[in-house]
C-alpha cells in the first residue's frame, strides 16, 4: 500500500504551534508511507489540488490528511480523493488541530503529539477497506415540530414545496408566542394581523395536517425513514364536529379557570377557545377545571353545543406517522421571575412580567387592550421596566443575552405613551444591545420622541408603599441611588430553553448546550442542521431569537428539507457493521443489543447465523463489542484498526 | 514508545464521534490550554468500546486510559452508552483484579458543548495519572498477560 501524509499549516493556527515540516519528515518513516509533505492549506483549492497530483504522481493506495477535526473536513477530503478516482474510504485524518495546536503552546509537545496522531492515523489506514455506499429509499414528507411562527414559516415552505407536512404543536392552537404579542419591533406591526393570515394559510394548506394539543410520544428510524408517534391530547371535544362557534364558553360556569394564553392575568372558562384567532378554532376543556370531568356535576357546554360536539369520556390517542425529515422549532419559554426575590415577582400583584404586559396592551387580552393595573384595575401612571431579568446573570445560571429584551423593553414604552400619553416610563437597563436592522434607531425614538427614562443600572429592591412601589436603583452612569415611585412594574424576562426540551432532544437523538438549547451541526456553517441526519432547527429552541431570525431560520430549514428530498434514494452510508458467517455461531447476542433492530437472524444451511440490514444498521458498533466470536466487525471501525491505533500508541 | 523524558504519561482517550469528540473539538475552538499527554481513538460511539481495547492499552504500556461519551439518555444511537456503562462499571470492578490501579482508568460523559467541562476532565484526569506515576511493567505470566492471551484467542487479531 502506497500511503500519502499532508500535514497541513493551516496558516498559523497549526504551524504556529507545530513544527509540521518535522511532523512530514518523521512520517515517511511510517510504514508504507511513500510520501510526505506539508502543505500551507490542505483544503483549499491549490491544497486538494496538490493531494490529487500527488495521488497520481506517488500512485497513492491511501490519505492521511493531519490538519483540523474530521468532523470539520473530512468529507471534503473524502470528495478530494473520489476525484483523484481512489475509493473515499481509503482517507484518515489526525486531528493536530482543536486536539493539537490549539490547546498547548509547547511545540516540542505539540510536534510529538502530532507525529503520534499522524502515526494512529496511518496505522488504522493501513487497515483501511474499499467501502462502497448503497442506496436506500426516502419517505417525501416532513414533520415540523413547534408551530410557532419559525415552525408555521418552515411548514409552509415545505408544502408551498410539494412536500406533505405534519405540524405538532403542543397547545391548543398554533401560532406560538408571537400570537400573544399586541405588536412588534422595530415597525410596531400588529402580530396577530402579520401572523394570523400565516395561521389561516395552515389550516387551509391542503398538503399541511395538523395536530395542535399534540406531543412527540417517540421517534424511531434514522434520515428518510423516521417513525414517529404523536399523543394527541384528549381535548374532550371531538374536533371533527366542534365548529368554534363558543357557544360552550358562554354557559361553562368554571368561570375562573387561570388562562394559559393570557399568562394567566386573565380568567377564562374550563371550556375555551384560547383566543379568537386560534387555529384551529376549535374548544377544549381544561380537565383540571371542569365540573364535570372532577365532580361529575354540570355538563352544561354538552348541553348546548348545537353540534353535540362534547366528549367527556374522550381519551389521550398515539397517531403513527412516517416521515423523512423532522425540523425542531419547538422555541422557548419564559425566565421564572420569581427567581429573583428583590423584584417581588409573585408577590405584589402590580409586578408583571414583558408577556403580561404584552397581553394587557393587546386588544384581544383580558383588558382589551386598556392597561390596567392587576391589583385595582386602575390606570397606571409610572411604569418601571426592568431589563436582563434572567439575561446576562451568572449567578441564576443564565450567563448568556436573551437578545430580544432590549427591542420589546423600547417597543413597550412607546406603546405605553401611545395608550397613556400623560404616562412616564422608565427603564432600568444594563447596556442597549441593539443590532438589528432599524433597532437603534427605534430604542433612540422610545427614549427621544416618546419620552421614556433610561437609567443605566440595576434595581436593589421594590417596596409597597401607599398603594404605589417604591423602586429602589443604582443610576451607574450619574454614580447616585435612584428612587422612584411607581404604580406598576414590567421585569423584562429573558428566554430559557422550552419545557421538555431535554427529552425531546432525547427522543430525536440530538444534542442540547448546559442551558437546554438544542445544537446545531456547526455554530457558523451549519446553522439548522443538527448531527443527527434529517433532523433540522428552526427558531428559538437553537437559542435566542427575535421574530426575523425565527423566520428566516424556519425559511432555511425547509430549504435543507427540500433539497435532501430533491433525490429520490440517498446514499446509505456503507461504514456497517459486517457478519463473517465463518465465525458467527449464532448466538443471538447482537441482536439483543442492536438498538435499531437493524440484526437479524437467519438460517445458514441449517444453522442461525446474524445478518447485518444494512440501510437500518446505523454503524454504532455495540454489536461488535458484544460478539463473543469478533464475528460481527463494524466498518471502519474493526478491531483491527482500533487496536493497531492502541498499539501505536503503546509499543 | 517515546514516553517523553518523563514529562508525559502515555494516556489514552476513547472519545465518540458525536458527544465527547465534538467537545473535545469546542475546548479546542476556545482554545482552552489541556496537559498535553492525552491521544485520542475516535469511535462512533462508546458502545463500541470492547473492554479488552483498555485491558490491551494497558498490557501494552498506557499510563490512563480515559473514555467519554454522550450524557446517558442523549446517547446518538439511543443506548450505546448505557451498554458502555455496564462494560466499564465491570472493567473496573476486574483492573484490580489483573494489578491495575483504578485510579488509571476512568469513564464520563462530556456533550458537544462542554468544551469547559473536557478541559477539566482532562486536566484532572491527567494530574490523576501523575500522581500514580508510570506504569509498572508486567512480565509474563502475571494475569493481565493471561488475560491478553485469551483476548488473542477470541478476538481477530
């Protein structure tokens, strides 16, 4: 075997710290290898050029590229050598990189590290086989999971696309956080008149089902082929006949049942159509809240529904869907205010958080639209807002910027001096952070034209007093204690990963950073992917986001969506694992352990033997280390090659 | 083996591809300094680590041997980890056994965005080997050796 190395600089940030000249030399003492050469970037034009010539010029059986992480360039490399007419698996790579160069400044250390790492690679190439891929068939539809408006963006997408869409969405009706906001920055656009004709186009999608009151029970299968079962929530109507006339709601007695739309600043009944611009409009009961469902009294909505839509026995049903791809926009929730107890969050009545406020200020909110302080119902004169409630605070565990806050704060103040012009507000802020297009501009207009205080500084405590609040501060700026009296006080909270956001990465089999907040393939290039194939983001539950970004996010992963089905097979990945039937006594244990029941057992001239399905198998290689025989090798990953990397390293 | 004028132990990491090795990666993007003794086996995923990969590390001269994987239930293929986890629980439950120190081997999970956290991992777990010291030789006959050769005898070597 004719084995190539090309140890690449890549600028400074691998020759500054490794001396890969001696790292090339030292390698063409490493058996079979036959060329050896470092070079300033492998993977740019001129450097895959120089690995093809030297393919054909060295008559090159196999690669070893020593530069940045596989997970980075490999397939890059892989192609290079597909062009070069070698098989693509005939390719290693030695991370001298994020492993190397980049966490250790002494060179003499770093260069034999690097000369190992290089040695492991060559090592395991030598083992190395000509893999070739197969094909497999893919399932054409898509399961958006989250209909929020980064979710209703990439439905929409697809099925304008061609593609048959399934919408999950937990609550009863989509439309997400956006449909609880009275307008929107920097263009104070109405969000229910923006969003809403977006919702209809939903509903009346024909390539778009939905299930609202619906969660992901499991998900099974892999790229193309995923196997999902949705729990659609007993929602103790029968939707098929409910025709949202609400009706129901105006004879349901349970007149104070807390309203989940309204951030609970409102009361709604136990059976409720969250809010007029629901879709589907269609009511569902509060079970917790009902007469009926936990004192068997009543039933009067049962009585009146004119379409006898009432089902009090109705139960939780699991639907199977089968589908291709699978796009997470299951965005965010609300920091718990609560948390800080100098704020008074749950205690004084008249603090409230940015939603709250928001719902107050919406026409179509439990006040219509008139501010009204929760305590009294009386108009509020001084309003404080407080930003970075749970943004930017290493102390509660939520060091990062929520992103939002700053432009929904300004937004807030000017729709105050639009509802109250005889209104102050003033806002406590630790620093503007105003990046978008037209934002600054819009946080000067809230402080210039419509008159809102800006206090550069925190809130150290809020006191009743005489019906108001005594809002004690810092201003940083003027170095002096600030104290001002206000009748209602709006704690900007940040954004925190969605409940249930760990187990439903769990179940889609992707990645999630300390906070909740779901991975995405690379932080620059891959920005909707995740590592598991098939399964894309969109919106808020990768991070925090305003409505622009969730769009164009909801956008781009339909786009991703679109063009993996724009093939009719994909290339199965042939790194599987293998049976030799020589070996194989059949004893069964890799089917037991396979997790994707990808092991089979079948008759071999009268005996079990396992065999390998290789578009289900996944190529985990649990099987390999569980077969007694070493009869099932995983591709790529042997044995063999695993061990010759451990004994280069050790002998 | 150059074991590096005794500055460096020869440690060894089984990492997976899609948890620990992408962590390892994020501490590198961070540029977060790590001892540098450390070489790293990239696998799909720590279910395919076979225990006799560590027992051989160690018959063959390793000073450590670290494996990392995703965080249990966040497992890439969905329960890998959890056959790792078994594995190794008995694996150490048997180093004493063939005269290896269990402070030499140790098994966590680190996630993709942990870069913080393998530094630390790393970090402790180096000066953790260091503190032992090298490795003492095994001569022939000792049990790790016996236990190598059934491994030739059952593994396609």
């Amino acid at each position: 075997m004719n084995i190539g190395v090309f140890v690449c600089h890549c600028g400074s940030n691998i020759a500054g710290t490794v001396d890969t000249e001696a790292v090339a030399k030292t390698a063409l003492t490493f058996r079979e290898v036959v060329f050896a050469t470092d070079t300033m970037y492998a993977c740019s034009e001129p450097g895959q050029a120089g690995i093809v010539d030297a393919i054909k010029t060295y008559d090159l059986d196999g690669v070893v590229v020593a530069s940045c992480t596989p997970r980075m360039h490999e397939a890059t490399f892989r192609r290079t050598l597909e062009r070069a007419g070698l098989n693509k698996y005939m390719f290693e790579m030695a991370n001298i990189r994020e492993h190397v160069s980049w966490i250790g400044k002494d060179k003499e250390a770093n260069t034999r590290k690097a000369e190992e790492l290089v040695h492991m690679a060559v090592e395991k190439l030598r083992r190395n086989d000509y893999l070739e891929a197969g094909e497999f068939d893919i399932n054409k539809r898509v399961m958006v999971i989250g209909g929020g408006v980064a979710g209703i963006q990439a439905a929409l997408d697809c099925a304008d696309g061609g593609l048959e869409v399934i919408l999950v969405e937990r609550e009863p009706s989509i439309g997400g956080k956006m449909s609880k906001l009275d307008k929107t920055f920097p263009t104070v656009d109405c969000s229910s008149c923006i969003l809403g004709p977006k919702m209809v186009d939903v509903a009346q999608h024909p390539n778009i089902t939905m299930y609202t009151l619906s969660e992901i029970e499991s998900v099974k299968g892999f790229v193309g082929n995923f196997d999902v079962t949705v729990r659609r929530k007993a929602a103790y109507v029968d939707w098929d006949t409910c025709t949202g006339c609400g009706e129901c709601t105006t004879k349901c007695p349970s007149k104070k049942t807390p309203d989940r739309f309204n951030e609970f600043i409102g009361q709604t009944t136990a059976i409720n159509i969250p809010f007029p611009q629901a879709i589907p409009k269609k009511a569902s009961i509060n079970a917790e809240a009902c007469l009926k469902l936990t004192k068997d009294k009543c039933g009067a909505c049962a009585k009146i529904c004119p379409t006898e839509a009432i089902r009090f026995d109705q139960q939780d049903e699991l639907v199977n869907e089968q589908v291709g791809a699978i796009i997470a926009a299951t965005g965010y929730d609300l920091f718990d205010f609560t948390k800080y107890g100098e704020y008074g969050g749950g205690r004084y009545p008249d603090v409230i958080t940015s939603m709250q406020y928001e719902r107050l200020l919406s026409a179509s909110g439990p006040t219509e639209g008139h501010i009204k302080r929760p305590s009294d119902g009386a108009e509020p004169k001084d309003i404080v807002f407080i930003q970075c409630v749970g943004s930017r605070d290493k102390s509660i565990g939520r060091p990062y910027c929520s992103g939002f806050c700053c432009m929904y704060t300004a937004k807030q103040t000017i729709l105050t001096k639009d509802h109250m012009p005889d209104s102050q507000s003033y806002v406590f802020y630790m620093d503007i952070r105003a990046p978008g297009k037209n934002y600054d501009e819009f946080t000067r207009r809230a402080m210039e034209e419509y008159g809102a205080r800006y206090i550069r500084g925190r809130v150290s405590a809020i006191q009743p007093k005489n019906g108001r609040y005594l809002v004690k501060g810092a201003d940083t700026l003027l170095g002096e204690q600030v104290e001002i009296e206000a009748d209602l006080i709006v704690l900007a909270v940040g954004a925190e990963a969605a409940k249930g956001a760990n187990e439903l990465a769990e179940k889609l089999r992707i990645s999630y950073d300390p906070y909740g907040f779901f991975m995405e393939g690379h932080p620059k290039l891959k920005p909707v992917e995740t590592n598991t194939a098939g399964i894309y983001l969109a919106g808020s539950c990768q991070g925090p986001k305003d409505i622009p970004s969730s769009v164009a996010q909801g956008d781009a992963a339909a786009a991703k969506v679109l063009a993996l089905f724009s093939k009719d097979k994909l290339a199965s990945d042939p790194q599987v694992s293998n049976v030799k039937l020589v070996r194989c006594i059949g004893c069964g244990k890799c089917e037991s352990v396979c997790p994707f029941g990808a092991i089979e057992m079948i008759d071999f001239r009268g005996m079990p033997k396992a065999s390998v399905v290789e578009t289900v198998c996944q190529g985990c290689g649990v099987c390999t280390a569980a077969c007694p025989q070493g009869a099932i090798q995983l591709s790529h990953f042997t044995d063999n090659q695993i061990l010759a990397e451990v004994n280069t390293l050790c002998l | 083996m150059s074991v590096n004028e005794g500055k460096e132990l020869r440690i060894i990491g089984f990492l997976c591809n899609w948890c620990s090795y992408a962590g390892a990666d994020t501490a590198g993007v961070g540029r977060f300094a790590q001892p540098t003794d450390l070489r790293i086996v990239r696998l799909p995923c720590t279910g395919r680590i076979n225990p006799l990969f560590i027992v051989r590390a160690f018959m063959n001269g390793a000073d450590g041997v670290l494996v990392s994987g995703c965080h249990p239930r966040d497992c890439h293929y969905s329960e890998g980890n959890f056959y790792a986890r078994r594995r190794l629980e008995v694996l150490k439950a048997l180093l004493p056994v063939i005269g290896v120190d269990p402070g030499r081997f140790e098994y966590t999970w680190v996630s993709a965005s942990e870069g913080q956290r393998w530094r630390s991992v790393v970090t402790s777990f180096t000066e953790q080997v260091h503190a032992l010291g090298p490795m003492p030789s095994f001569k022939s006959g000792t049990s790790l050796d016996m236990c190598l050769c059934q491994m030739d005898q059952t593994q396609v070597l």
